[in-house]
C-alpha cells in the first residue's frame, strides 16, 4: 500500500511505538489520527510535530477499553478525514506482578488487561473494519509481544492476553480477508523506553543498563529494539505486499531463537 493521503489511525499513539510510527506516517503523507486515553499534553505534542513538519493529524481521546469510545475514536476519524485506510491496535496496558504471586494477580487487574489490550483491539477492529472495506481494503496491525510465546513478562495476564491478540489477529485475517482486510502483528521483545525504564528498571538507571546489557547479551544481534524499530516493522507490513496475512511477525534481535 502507498500510505500517501490514506488515513491512519493508531491507538495509544502519545508516545513510544505509536509516536514514532505516526511520525513516520506523516512524513510519507498520510493522514494521522494520534489516539490516547490519558496523556492529552503528549497526544498534542505529536500532532504538533507533524503539523510543523507540513502533515496531516488529528489527536482523538479515546479509552478502547470502552465500546462507546472505541465507536466515537472511528467516528471522529471519518468524520474529520472523510475516509479510513488503516488500524493499528497499539494502545496495551500492563500491571507488573511476579509471575509465582498467583495471589496478586487480582479479578481488577485481568479485567482491565484483557479489557484494554485484547478486547479492545477487537472492538476497534470491528468498527474500522466496514470504513476500510468503502475504502478499497487495508491493513489491520497489531502490536503483540513475545510474552505471547514465552510465557515470561510482566504479568501471567499480559502474556495471555497477547497471546489472545495472536488468535484474534489470525483470525480476523481469515474472516475479513474477503472485504481486502489483512490483519497482521508485530511480536516485540524488550523495548527500549521510558516503560521499560519504570517497569523493568525500577526508574533506577544503573539497574536499567544492566537489564538491557543482559537482554542485549542474550541476542544474536546484540540489540534491545527501540520503538522506532518496532514502528519501521508495522510500515513494512502496512506498505508491502498486499497478500501478507494472519501473519505474526517477531522482532526481537534473535532472542527467542
């Protein structure tokens, strides 16, 4: 697909992946809708960036853990840009707990991550996907993790609900591949940024290095993918091949080989 004047919209897009994947967009033309669900300054900050660099965007808040918002977040897309070419499904949410704290693992914090980062990537998939079919056909792209695989992450219930998105994303490619809908994900290792920095580092700086050192290590390629990489990974699939489907892509340096 040439993204040129096509329509974007990227959930949880106020910073990380989905800033440096609507960044990315913009400078090859297409429109951009910047979704966030709390961050308004940072959602603004990337519309700005885009504007000043002579793109087209549009910041939206939306929680897609919600259906009624998930259905406004389409909504307003059309409404403002007339058309709709493209979803990635990159809002998520995690809540660290130890994998063998079964006890910590509570009813509210499974609800809310599968809420966020598995039905509401078919919740978002399932309102686009009639706009996307007017369109001509398009690209629906998750982001996943290789917590789905693993089974090591940052929760038992993110790695399930990942692992959920892997389903979801081959089988909505095998339902909506009729209406020129491919449905694809990304599967990222460690990601290097200010999550990875709080999550996983403890803010600590000394202890982040040495996580990434180790991550790093443990890879053939000896690199910690930053979300720049991971967003050049969802162009790959959203501007190659249009028979690409049901597909989940590993980026990970290696370290899961």
């Amino acid at each position: 697909m040439d993204v040129a004047g096509r329509v974007v919209l990227i959930t949880g897009a106020s910073s990380g992946v989905g800033a440096a994947l609507a960044t990315k967009l913009a400078e090859m033309g297409a429109r951009v809708v910047v979704n966030y669900s709390r961050s308004v300054e940072a959602a603004e900050a990337v519309v700005s960036h885009i504007s000043d660099a002579g793109g087209h965007a549009l910041a939206v808040q939306a929680d897609v853990s919600e259906e009624a918002d998930c259905k406004r977040l389409v909504a307003t897309t059309v409404e403002h840009f007339g058309q709709l070419d493209v979803l990635v499904n990159n809002a998520g949410t995690t809540t660290f707990v130890p994998h063998d704290e079964l006890d910590a693992l509570t009813e509210d914090i499974w609800l809310r991550t599968l809420r966020v980062n598995l039905v509401g990537a078919f919740m978002m998939s399932r309102e686009v996907a009639p706009h996307i079919e007017a369109a001509g056909g398009g690209e629906i792209v998750m982001t996943s993790s290789i917590a789905s695989t693993t089974a090591n992450g940052s929760s038992i219930a993110y790695c399930a609900s990942k692992a959920g998105m892997n389903s979801l994303t081959r089988t909505l490619a095998k339902t909506l591949g009729k209406m020129k809908i491919r449905v694809n994900a990304v599967l990222p290792g460690l990601i290097d940024g200010d999550w990875a920095f709080s999550t996983w580092g403890g803010g600590d700086a000394e202890q982040y290095e040495g996580l990434k050192k180790m991550f790093s290590d443990q890879t053939p390629l000896g690199h910690v993918v930053t979300p720049e990489d991971v967003a050049d990974t969802i162009l790959s699939l959203i501007t190659g091949s249009d028979y690409v489907t049901g597909q989940l892509v590993t980026l990970d340096s290696g370290f899961t080989l």
